[in-house]
C-alpha cells in the first residue's frame, strides 16, 4: 500500500482546480478563468486498491502585488515543505512565463522528486509541448512528465500511476469513502466566492472575499443554517455585488444554496451580508483573520 501528500503547484490558470476536481471525479476546488481563484489550500483525497493520494490544491504562484498576493504565495511555498511530491503544472497552450521560471527556483529550494505536468494538451501542438519541455528541461531536473487534458480526462490514469509508483509506503491516511479534508466553513466561502466571480467583471473577483461567520445545526429539521459575510474594498463594489434592488446578491445566495444543499444533502438556509473592507488586501491581519480561520 502506497500513501501519500502530493501538492499540486503552477502559475494562475494553469489548470490546478480543474486537474484535481478531474482526478476525484467530484468537485473539489472552485473554477475560474479570473486569477486568484484559489486562495485555500484545499485536499482532495483520491484512494485506490494500491495506494491513497492527498491532492493538495494551492493558489496559483504569482508575482505579488499587495499582502494577499504575498500571503498566497507563502502558501505555496509553505505547502511544498509538507508535502512528499510535487506535481507542477504547465500550461501547453502557453509560453514560459516568469510566474513558471519563479516556481523552478522554489521547487528547486524543496529539494523534493517533481514530476512535470503540460496541461491543456487538447488546445496546444506536439511542436509546442516540445518547445515548452525543452525550456522547462533547461531550468529543472523532475523525475518524470506526463502530458495530458483535464477536460477531455486524457493523461489522468497515466498521472495516478506515476504518482502512486512516487509516494511512499504507508497505510491510508484518511477513511476509504472520505474525499475531501477541510472544513464546511472553508467549503461555504468558496462556494459563495464562486458565485460571486461568475456574475462580476473587472476588479472585483480580485477584491472579494467570503467568511463564513457562523453555522447552526438544526438537526430537527435536517437543516444547516449559514452566516456568510462577503467583503469588498468600495462602497461602489457592494453596490455592484447587491444589485438593483438586491437582484445579484439574491442570484449569488440561490445559486450557493442550491450547491451546497446539493452538497450536504440538507436543506440550507444561507444569509449573506456585504460589507466594506477598505484596502482589505494590504491588512495582513485582517487576511490572516479570513484565510487561517476556516
């Protein structure tokens, strides 16, 4: 029996949430195109006959702006030194960008066995997987690549193998039907941010953020009650996530509800706030109070 923590690292939009939601076959992480989808670091709990994977999702290793950005980045750095493989994702489709040569150097500083991974093979070409291969092979040494396309769930058998012949042995870490290790509250917040970042454009995904405040059993009723509070930087902002005459926020509650009754298999009852926060992402304690208290 083979078990393991496999982190799973890359630049925003290279295809991490989509690869792990792919691999469980259930969602795990929230997806968007908009960068700084991920802020969590989410485990995703993949077991087969021969060995269990803990996939760890992390945000998407960037060149910082504000403390949020440096905050995220730290996750990624920190994850890499509790983690026993590194699965770094490439995309295909793309050139080498700086975000991509910054993550060598911290791959290189863990001094832990990586393995390669091109994503998004179905928009790129052999000639460019070979280009991106050859660039990558310059900087770093992995032990091993795969090609592959989430999406069309090409590669992924071909992964799961090579990662379990990687990890070490062990027994399971967690139950054989258990999938997911973080809280509800973490799993309510990202849910909620999704929606916001479905319906709003420009600035704003990059100036939310979802804290769940509290959760009430109501067990009589097989019914979870919800407090969730969602934070922007400008009153402008709110206005925007409200809408006319509560329109949006209405949307953005439904549509979380109906995942997370979905989710749960109870009946929610979700109350969403929207507060101002003014330079929320430059408050290191205000990001430590959302991102390290779920």
């Amino acid at each position: 029996m083979k078990s393991g923590f496999v982190a799973v690292v890359g630049k925003p939009n290279a295809g991490k949430s989509t690869l792990i939601n792919a691999l469980i076959g259930q969602k795990i992480s929230i997806v968007s195109e908009k960068p700084q989808t991920t802020r969590f670091k989410l485990r995703g709990i993949l077991t087969r006959p021969e060995g269990q994977i803990v996939l760890v999702d992390t945000p998407g290793f960037h060149q910082p702006k504000d403390a949020l950005g440096r905050y995220l980045n730290s996750q990624v750095s920190g994850t890499m030194k509790e983690v026993d493989l590194i699965l770094f994702l490439v995309d295909a489709s793309a050139e080498l960008s700086d975000e991509d040569r910054s993550l060598v150097e911290e791959i290189k500083e863990s001094k832990l066995p990586c393995v390669v991974v091109l994503t998004k093979k179905d928009i790129s070409s052999n000639e460019k997987i070979d280009e991106i291969k050859k660039n990558i092979a310059a900087l770093l040494t992995p032990v091993d690549w795969v090609v592959l396309s989430a999406l069309k769930r090409e590669g992924l058998n071909e992964l799961i193998e090579k990662i379990i012949a990687l990890i070490p042995e062990g027994e399971r870490l967690y139950p054989e039907e258990m999938i997911i290790d973080y809280p509800l509250t973490i799993q309510a917040a990202e849910i909620i941010r999704e929606k916001v970042l479905m319906h709003t454009y420009q600035e704003i995904p990059h100036s939310v953020a979802v804290k769940i405040i509290k959760i009430i059993e109501r067990s009589e009723k097989n019914l979870l009650e919800i407090y969730g509070e969602i934070y922007v930087e400008k009153d402008s902002q709110k206005k925007i996530i409200i809408g006319k005459a509560g329109s949006l926020i209405k949307k953005i509650g439904t549509q979380a509800r109906q995942e997370l009754e979905f989710i749960t298999g109870r009946k929610i009852f979700l109350d969403l706030q929207v507060k101002v926060k003014e330079k929320w992402r430059d408050k290191e304690s205000f990001i430590k109070a959302i991102y390290q208290s779920g």
